[in-house]
C-alpha cells in the first residue's frame, strides 16, 4: 500500500509519480552529500516539506513545465552557501569563546595571586610587632606563641652576628697599657668594699668546685676545651638558670684575660650585644659603677644592667698552685642610675675566674706565649626579669654563651700576642 502522497488519481498520467520519485531521490542526495552533521541533515530534510509544497502543482498538467534538475542545482548551490555562512559564524564564535576564557582565566589567575599575598600579608603581620601594639611583645598577654618568639628572636640574633663580622673588618685597634698585678691584690676601701670581698670570697669557695659529680648540673655544650653546664631554676616562672663554662686558652695568661674584661675602655671591642654604657661611678682603681643597655633584640623587651665591676687578684696560698685572678660584676642601686620605663632591669652575678700554668722551656730558653695556658672559669646568674619563655631564653643562652667566651678569647690572643707576657 503506496503512502496517501503517491497515490495516484484515476486520470493521473503515469509519468506523475516518476517525476516525483526523482524529486526525492535527488533532494535526499543533496542532504546526504553536503551534510556533515546533525543539524546540517537536520536542516536538508526539513527542506522536504517545503519543496514538496513547491515543486507539485496544482494540477498533474503543470510537471512538465518543471525543470527539476535546475530547481536541483539551484538548491544545492543555495544550501552550500548557507552552510558555508553558518560554518564561519560557528568559526568566529569559537575564538570569540576562547578568547574570553584565556581573559577570564588570567583574570582568576591574578586573583589567586592576589589572594595568596594577602594571606601572607595577614601571616606576617601576625609575627611582627605594631607600633604601640604591646599584645605582639614580650609581656604577660603576649599573643605571640613560644615557638613564633624563638625563630623571631633567633632571627634577630642571625642578622647581628652578620653586623657584627662586618665590624670586625673594620675595627680600629687600640693601644691600652695594661698596669701591673699589685695594684689589685689590695681589698678596697670604698663603701662597697665589704660586699665586693663577700662576693669574691663566694666566687673562690664554689665557682670553682668541680661538677663532675654533681647531677643537678647539665653539659649543654662542648666544644674542644669549652664546656658549658647550666642547672635549672625558675622562680615565680622566671628562667634563673645558674650558668658555668670551662675553657683553657693558649698563649694568655689570666691578669691579660681579666683586664681586657674588665677595662671599660675596649669594651665595644668585643662586647657585641651592648647598646651603649657609660661610668657611673668610679669607686677605686680596681672598681666601678657600670650602667649599659644591651640591644634589643625583637620581640623580646630591651634590658639594661646597674653593676659594680672590680677586678681581684687572689695570691695562691701554696707554693704550687698558681694565682688567681677574677673579675665580678654584680648588680647595685645607683641615684643616678634608677629603673625607667623603656628597659625592663635585668639582676646579675658574673664572674670570670683565670688561673695562669706555665710549662717550662727546654733547656735555657725564655718563656713564650706557647709555655703559658690559662684556664678559664666563667659564671654567670642572670635574672632577666619580664616575661620571655623559658624556653626561649634558654635556647638564647645555649647559643650565645659559648659563642661570647669564644669571641672574648679570640680577640685577648689577637691584642697580646707578640707584646711581653704579663703574668
């Protein structure tokens, strides 16, 4: 059964449906061979219709006035050219398309990084400090963590040592005559005398005690002849860590230790941690009042120190043992020196404590700088007051104590050698 459209009527020439199958075959050619996509095939064959409505006359007479293989090529050429328009359309929507995803991913991509500068931005200022924003210093509502105040003070500490080797290129040596040992074997007869014999009398008795047997003292550090021991104590959680190191150094003997020590005057030459310091008092040859600030080291508070410093020579009891010369600083009050707001007062008691051996020569040769070893005691009580983490101040002592007594000695063989021994 032939569909509703090829029927024919009773009177229709036979011709009629040949035509009309023609038709059909030849549009259906021209979907297929032009058509290389779904809405392309899509678009030719809902042409059928409209060209069934065209091509078919009113009436069987009119199909031989038709020229279907021209109505053909004139529709092939007309659909080409659609596809063709549509085609580059399509093309120029593309890169439309891609050349507005390439801006909106550079405009992402700068908003990542702007986002990522901003979150480090936040970080950073977490760490550093706010004018007039005591909550991220040193203090009892400090919001900085332990950890978070090590690396920065460490920090801190790195970038004064690189200072500090720089200095050092350029010092300027100094000549400071070096005055001879009896002037300080006599005890002072200023107002601090008695405290000053009391402290020094301290010093011999227990600094110099051996702590091989003692557990409550830590080795902390050991470095070659150094030693570093420290026992810990805190009090009202206050880090007051009592601190001894052990040295012996070649080519000096304790007086040249004690007084470049002890002599204000080359100070700044190996004292890298002061600020500034001045005299406040002189009380004797062998004593003075010293008031200095030490440099602020960021986040911690900046301290400064009141002491009394006097050098001792201690004359041996026994023909075999040798001399002992000391240096103690510990803290006063001073009119003239009172606490102020800008540094937290920090409490000392420091001793450095030399005896002088001497090797003998070969044969009748002359002592030398290579005959003479000095051993070293070092002392040291600080209380620093304020409120740093007692784990960060013993971490700073750790670093810093051996660090000092290396420079100091250094810098006492660089001054001596090649002038007279002094013993």
């Amino acid at each position: 059964m032939l569909p509703d459209i090829l029927q024919l009527p009773a009177n229709q020439d036979p011709n009629y449906l040949v035509y009309i199958i023609t038709l059909i075959v030849i549009t259906t050619g021209v979907a297929t061979t032009h058509s290389s996509s779904f809405e392309e095939e899509f678009a030719c064959c809902s042409l059928a219709p409209f060209l069934f409505s065209v091509f078919l006359p009113a009436s069987p007479k009119g199909m031989n006035g038709i020229d279907f293989k021209g109505e053909a090529i004139t529709f092939k050429a007309t659909t080409a050219g659609i596809l063709s328009t549509l085609s580059h359309c399509i093309e120029l929507m593309v890169k439309r398309e891609d050349s507005w995803q390439k801006r909106l991913d550079k405009e992402l991509e700068k908003r990542r990084r702007v986002e990522d500068a901003y979150k480090s931005a936040l970080s950073e200022l977490k760490k550093k400090s706010h004018y007039g924003g005591p909550d991220y210093e040193e203090g009892p509502n400090s919001l900085i963590n332990e950890e978070e105040f090590f690396d920065a003070v460490e920090a801190a500490l790195d970038r004064q040592d690189k200072i500090e080797e720089q200095s050092e290129k350029v010092r300027i040596p100094r000549l400071t005559p070096v005055p001879p040992g009896d002037a300080y074997s006599v005890i002072g007869t200023h107002r601090f005398a008695k405290q000053v014999e009391d402290v020094v009398q301290n010093h011999m008795t227990y600094s110099l005690q051996d702590m091989g047997g003692d557990a409550n003292w830590q080795l902390v550090v050991e470095e070659g002849e150094m030693k570093v021991y420290r026992r810990e104590v805190e009090e009202n959680g206050i880090v007051l860590d009592p601190l001894k190191a052990t040295h012996a150094v070649k080519g000096v003997t304790g007086h040249e230790l004690c007084h470049y020590f002890w002599d204000t005057d080359v100070r700044n030459d190996w004292e890298t941690t002061i600020e500034n310091f001045n005299v406040v008092e002189t009380l004797s040859d062998n004593a003075v009042i010293v008031y200095q600030t030490h440099k602020r080291v960021w986040p911690a508070s900046q301290r400064d120190v009141l002491y009394l410093s006097a050098i001792r020579k201690i004359l041996a009891t026994n023909e075999n043992d040798p001399d002992t010369w000391l240096v103690c600083n510990f803290s006063v009050d001073h009119d003239n020196a009172q606490p102020t707001n800008r540094c937290i007062r920090a409490k000392i008691n420091v001793a450095m404590i030399c005896q002088t051996l001497v090797s003998p020569p070969e044969g009748n040769k002359e002592i030398s700088r290579d005959n003479v070893l000095c051993k070293i005691t070092y002392v040291a009580n600080v209380n620093p007051g304020g409120w740093a983490p007692a784990s960060v101040l013993r971490a700073v002592a750790k670093r810093e104590y051996p660090k000092f007594l290396k420079r100091f000695t250094g810098y006492v063989q660089e001054k001596t050698s090649g002038k007279p021994i002094l013993f």
